[in-house]
C-alpha cells in the first residue's frame, strides 16, 4: 500500500497563491483543475474553425481573395489564443492582482493611440490600432483590464467594510462606468461593448455585496448614458428603428438584420448542410464574425443552433460553480467578472441575429473571426481555468458530521473541490 498522491499542500505563505481565509486551517490545496472549462472552451474554438472553413470559398469569393485566405487567419488566431491560454493559466495567481492599475494604464495609452491611427473605409470609427495587416481592437483590452482592476477595487472596498461608503464605492464605480462610456461608446463608437462593460461592472458589485440602493443609482447613469448615446447618433437611432420594424429598410438601415433573419430560417430544423451557404456569397454582411451565428443556424439548422446555445450554457454553469467553490474573494470576482462578459456578449451577439436584440457589431466568444478577442477571451478563461485548481467547497457549504465524506461522493458532487475536513485514506 502507498499513500494517495492527488493533493498538493500549499501553505498560506506560498508564492503561487494567497491563504484562504474561508478555510478552517489556513491552506489551500492545489488540486487538479476543472478540465471542463479547458473542453468546452476548445470545442467552441474548434467550431469556430470548421464554419470559417465551410464559408471560406464564399468569403473569397465575396471578397476576391484567396480560398485559404479566412481559415488561415483564423488558425493563426487559434494558434495564439491556445498560447495565450496556457500562459495564462501557468503564471502564478498572486500576480494577477498587481496587474490591475498596469493594466488600466496600457488601456488608457492604447485608447488615445486608437484615435490618432487611420480609419479603414469599411470600419470607419476608432476601435482598432492598425499597423499594415496587423489589427488590435482596444476595447478588448479594456474589458480585461476592468475585470482584473475592479475585482483588486471592490475586495479591497469588502475587506475595509466599506461598500455601502457612497463617497468612495459608488462614486468610483460611476465614475469608472462614464469614463468607459465615454471613452467606447462616444469615441470609438462601439455601443455593443460598451454594453458588456456595464453587464460587467453592475454583475461584479451586486455579488460582492453593494447595496441594491447604491446599484440602482449606477442603473439610472447607464440609462441616462444609453439614452444619450442612441439620441446623439442617427445610425444608432436607425439600428432602434430596425429593430422596432426591421422589414420597414431591408435594402438600408434594416439589411443586415433581414439577412440574419432570411439565413436563420433558411437552415429549418436540420440545415442546408456544411457545404451549403447561400448567405456568406456576399449577402450577410460579416459573415465570418458578428453574422456567425446566422451562418451556424444556415448551415447545422436549430439543431446546430441550439447545440450552441447549450455549449455556452455548460461552459457558464461551469464558471457559476467554480465562482460557489472559490474562497478568494479577489479570484471570486475575477470568474464572476469573466462570466457576465462571456454571457453577455454571448446574448447580444445571439439575440441580435435571431431579431430580439437591435443589431450590435460584436463577436461571437471563441467562434467567431477576430483575432483580438479571441486572444484576450482565452486569456480569461486561461485565468479561470488556473483559479479552479484552488477551490474549496467549504467555501460554499461547511462541512459538519452530517456531511458524508466517502472518496467518490465528494468526486462525484464537488468536482474534485478541496475538503479541509477530508482525510485522504491510502490506496492499495
């Protein structure tokens, strides 16, 4: 007989990761890591790669282009966001909470450099830093940076007992929200992410515990904002009036819509098939990156579609259990911010192609082309995956001498979280 060997002590003094001050006797044990996020997150990647594939002769020829031009961009985006993945999911935990104000810092110089590099025809507004064939959209970056900046903030406002302090939390929380505002939605023109930069903030204080009062004042500035914002852009104001009445312009205003709307139903229960795209020949605008979802429901029908829709699902209820299972606060806020920006952009990018949402140009996480978000998707759910190696489910339900503590029911129901009250017994 020899001992088991699945755990790994790491003592509150360890470099990797901070103590756990929910755990009982001031350890946290790495263990092994939710391999389901790393699945999930590589079959929506792989998905992405087989539909930019099928529809690579129709972008070609759309575009005049190479046949291989599209899927060999999208395998090199694939390629670096599985580096960018490891990476993140390998660099010790203790540092991701210095890279807050660094962070913010590279967004900020990155959105004024935005506004002095030229504007692409076809994209005429300020989110990308290009330099010849090289593209960064900033807004990418911002959502990171916000994630990693405001979970340092918001611990650090619980740890002091001061979140319901409106000079301090509420202020800087509204402060934050129309400096972003500003900055994506008036500057760069992209209301879509602005949108999830809200869900983000908004989803982060109500879990870490600000009161419902100070939350609804931040509500009320994002409607004034959004109402600004629509009221002070005709194109906005015409993308409203398409949602409202979208077969009132389908040659203007409306099109992209009623071409979503035509591949969607087009695709029927089962599809028209992988080969088959009536759509990516030049009809559905973006085909490979904000239509991308019309062209799944085209191709794989609401089979395919619902396929999706599921993928996503597990994927979050993934993030949502490892958010119950971990003791850190600071890593806590990390997935819940990762979560409500993956289920956010998620539900803009669907409803909007399925004609629930007014049409928003913003991507599909990990399916569709765009080499700069999918790089900086993964290198969240890189970090994500890293945290779910440190969780506790005493940091959700404490254990007591009801609970039972047979080895394969803990497996079974925890996933491999970290019991500070179980023994390993040996292994034959």
């Amino acid at each position: 007989m020899r001992p088991r060997r699945s755990w790994r002590l790491h003592r509150g003094t360890d470099r990797d990761v901070e103590p756990a001050s929910s755990i009982p006797d001031g350890t946290s044990r790495r263990h092994r890591p939710d391999y389901a996020i790393l699945v999930l997150t590589a079959l929506l990647m792989v998905i992405g790669l087989v539909v930019v594939y099928s529809i690579s002769p129709g972008l070609a020829a759309a575009q005049n282009v190479s046949q291989g031009y599209f899927i060999t961009k999208q395998l090199i985006d694939v390629a670096l966001g599985v580096v960018v993945f490891g990476l993140a999911a390998f660099w010790p935990l203790r540092r991701w909470s210095r890279l807050g104000r660094p962070l913010v810092i590279v967004a900020i110089v990155a959105s004024l450099i935005v506004m002095f590099t030229p504007i692409n025809e076809v994209y005429p507004a300020h989110r990308w830093i290009r330099f010849g064939n090289f593209s960064f959209q900033v807004a990418e970056l911002i959502k990171l940076a916000l994630i990693i900046w405001l979970a340092g903030f918001l611990t650090k406002q619980w740890r002091a007992g001061k979140l319901a302090d409106a000079r301090i939390t509420l202020k800087s929380l509204i402060i934050i929200l129309l400096v972003t505002a500003f900055i994506v939605a008036k500057l760069q023109s992209d209301l879509g992410s602005t949108g999830v930069m809200v869900a983000i903030i908004v989803t982060m204080a109500f879990s870490v515990g600000v009161p419902l009062k100070r939350l609804a004042l931040i509500v009320a500035a994002v409607l004034g904002v959004a109402i600004l914002a629509i009221a002070s852009s005709d194109y906005r104001r015409e993308r409203l009036v398409a949602y409202l009445n979208p077969s009132v312009d389908c040659k203007g205003s409306s099109y992209q819509a009623c071409q979503a709307l035509i591949a969607v139903g087009s695709g029927g229960l089962f599809g028209l098939g992988l080969g088959y795209s009536v759509q990516a020949y030049g009809y559905l605008p973006e085909a490979s990156n904000d239509s991308i979802f019309a062209i799944v429901a085209e191709k794989f029908g609401f089979i395919g579609a619902g396929t999706i829709i599921v993928i996503y699902g597990l994927l979050i209820a993934r993030l949502k259990r490892l958010i119950e299972r971990t003791a850190d606060q600071f890593y806590r806020l990390i997935v819940v911010g990762v979560l409500a920006w993956l289920s956010t952009q998620m539900i803009i990018n669907i409803g909007s192609m399925l004609g629930l949402l007014p049409m928003k140009g913003i991507t599909l996480p990990l399916i569709s082309q765009g080499g700069t978000s999918l790089v900086f998707v993964t290198a969240a759910l890189g970090l994500v995956f890293h945290i779910s190696r440190y969780t506790s489910y005493n940091a959700k339900e404490p254990q007591n001498d009801a609970t039972p503590t047979n080895d394969s029911f803990n497996r079974r129901r925890f996933g491999r979280a970290y019991n500070p009250s179980f023994t390993s017994r040996p292994r034959a």
